[in-house]
C-alpha cells in the first residue's frame, strides 16, 4: 500500500492532514498529504509502500481525533466509462489478492459529494452480484473480513481501496447515523449516544452507564445529555442556571443546580462519570475535567471541547497533553480517547475511562 484515504468533515481537510502527518511519523512511516478545502477526504500517500501488517493493525481509525475512516488505496480509475462501470472495477479487483466481505460504494459527505448518494445506493446493486459471480465477494456479508471501498468522487471517477476488521470504522462513510429520541430535549442528546457507542467497548459501557450510579451534568440546560443519562436509569445531578425539560425533573433521576459549572462540588464525595458540553473555552474545559479526575471527585468523564475557527488540530493536541500530563502523576491509569464525531459540529469529543 502506498496511499491512505481518510474521510472527514468537510472543512476539516487541513486538520485531518496534519494529523495524519503527526501519526504517522510517530510510527516512523512518512508521506505527505494532498487534499483540496471541502472536499470532505484527504488522500496521504507514503514515500516508501507499506506492510500489509501495518494497515491491518498499527494505524487504527480510532487512534486518529478528525478521520471518520480510513481506506487504503489500491487503484484508481478517472475515466469510467457511463454504459459499463462495473468491468474495470471487476478487473482491478481481480488484481487484489483479497476476498472481500462486503462492498461499501462510498461518496465524500459534502454538498456536491451528496449528489452522488442516489446513484452509489443503486449502483452497489449490481456491483455487488458482479463481485459474487466472480467470488470476489462473499456470498453473505461478514465484516470480519476485508471490505471493499469503491470511492466514487464523480459520476465516473472512483478510487479502489480496502480497510481492515481492526483497524476501520464499522460504518459506511465512517458515519454512525443515530434517529433522534423524540422525548430528548435538545439535539445535542445525540453528540453523547453517539460517543457512548462509538468511543467506549462493551465493557466500559457496563462499567460506567450501570443503572444506579450517579453522574453530574455540567450546562446541562435543557437537557440533552441528561436524558441519556436517566435513560441508563443513572440519577443526575443537572448544572446550569437554565432550565431542565420537565419530563426529565418528572422522573426523579434529575436534581437541577442552578449554579456556575466551574464552581461546582458533587453533593456527594464523589460521583461515577462527569459529563460536559458547556460552551467554553477549550483549555478551561480540558482543566476543569482534571480537577475533577485528579481529585477523585469523578471517576470517568466524556465533555466536549469547543473548537476555535483556526488551528484546530494544534488546539486539542495542546488540551489533551496538559490533560493526560495530569493523569500521568496519578497511581490510575486512564484510558483516553477524543473523536470529532458526526453528529459533532466545531467540537471533539473527549472520553476519559479510569481504569479500577
């Protein structure tokens, strides 16, 4: 492989770039990216091919903040012909050495890139029956293997590429669409449903959102993260000089505070998990989270962290090295992760498991 793929959010290209610059070098593998703003992907290509091993295994999506996916590049193809698309992907593939478990007929999630969702959605059909005449493809889905990526950028250019069960998102385009709940308050229930099934294993989840704990919710108003929250059957402890959706008070989980988030102290010793989307600057927030962490006063925390219009990837590289400096002294170890989630805007995602 001499090529990765990593879809983002368009407008996102320069800091998903320089991510992948920073990652990759630490792994001691270099290259250079090539992308153009908004276009919703950024193409890095290596200076030297690498080892199957490291695609499968060492660069995982979920090591990366800003890439929704990542696909590694095997053939392009910038000149399909309209009335037969399906032959030369057929003859590319053929040229893998890969059988594949599935085929995600893909499209960068942008505005012009939305205009191709109609015809990937129909054009995966035949493609599909093509693939598993040739057995290509697997004859029932398993995502236990190689997937096939066929990147359409327009019409008639696409680009090949495979990713690995370990190393990618599970989810077409990287995306992990969520339905509203039409009893949540605010659409910002989602950016938190969205991280507890995306950023914590099974386990985690079981450890962390067990029916009874006790969790604080800081600007909580109206109540979006609350709600995820008392849906868990967690009693909550909601900070904000707002005002809690009524629904949420009915249940008596919820204990409304109308105070200042950073000021703050649990009514109890200490709670289990601290959550936070209060619109603030980054490095307060980020400090503000280790306090309660290296004081014990929360075991486990998932807050958000507002991002700036310039500099983003400097901005949560900064904030999350002061953070897990913090921890670093502590006889805990902690897991950290942070992900620009869909359903997140100019925000990231930050998911802090202590492990007990």
């Amino acid at each position: 492989m001499t090529s990765v793929i990593a879809y983002c959010r368009s407008g996102y290209e320069a800091d998903t770039a320089k991510e992948l610059s920073e990652r990759t070098a630490k792994l001691n593998v270099y290259g250079y990216p090539v992308f153009k703003p908004n276009q919703g992907y950024v193409e890095f290509t290596f200076y030297e091919p690498l080892k199957e091993s490291f695609c499968t295994s060492e660069f995982n999506i979920k090591d990366t903040v800003f890439a929704r996916q990542l696909i590694w590049l095997f053939a392009q193809l910038p000149e399909l012909d309209a009335t037969d698309r399906i032959a030369p992907i057929l003859d590319e593939v053929s040229r893998h050495s890969h059988k594949f478990g599935a085929v995600w007929v893909e499209y960068p999630d942008t505005d012009t890139g939305k205009g191709l969702a109609k015809f990937c959605r129909k054009f995966a059909v035949p493609l599909r029956q093509a693939l598993r005449k040739k057995q290509h493809l697997s004859k029932q889905e398993n995502l236990k293997l190689p997937v096939l990526h066929v990147f359409f950028t327009d019409f008639n250019i696409c680009k090949l590429a495979v990713s690995y069960p370990r190393t990618r998102s599970p989810f077409e385009l990287g995306v992990c669409r969520l339905k509203f709940p039409s009893a949540a308050p605010s659409r910002s229930t989602l950016k938190l449903e969205e991280a507890i099934i995306t950023m914590l294993d099974e386990q985690q989840r079981k450890t962390v959102f067990r029916a009874g704990a006790r969790a604080v919710d800081l600007g909580a108003c109206p109540g979006g993260w609350t709600y995820q929250l008392v849906t868990r059957e967690m009693y909550v402890e909601a900070v904000d000089n707002g005002t809690i959706d009524d629904k949420l008070m009915a249940t008596g989980q919820v204990v409304h505070f109308a105070a200042d988030g950073f000021a703050y102290k649990p009514q109890h010793q200490k709670v289990d998990l601290l959550v936070c989307d209060m619109i603030e600057q980054p490095d307060r927030v980020a400090k503000l989270m280790g306090d309660w962490l290296v004081t014990g006063r929360s075991l486990h925390a998932i807050f958000n962290l507002k991002l700036p219009m310039k500099q983003r990837y400097e901005t949560v590289s900064a904030a999350l090295l002061s953070l897990k400096a913090r921890l670093a002294k502590l006889n805990d170890t902690f897991i950290v992760t942070a992900r620009h989630l869909y359903h997140d805007r100019d925000e990231v995602t930050v998911v802090v498991i202590r492990q007990c």
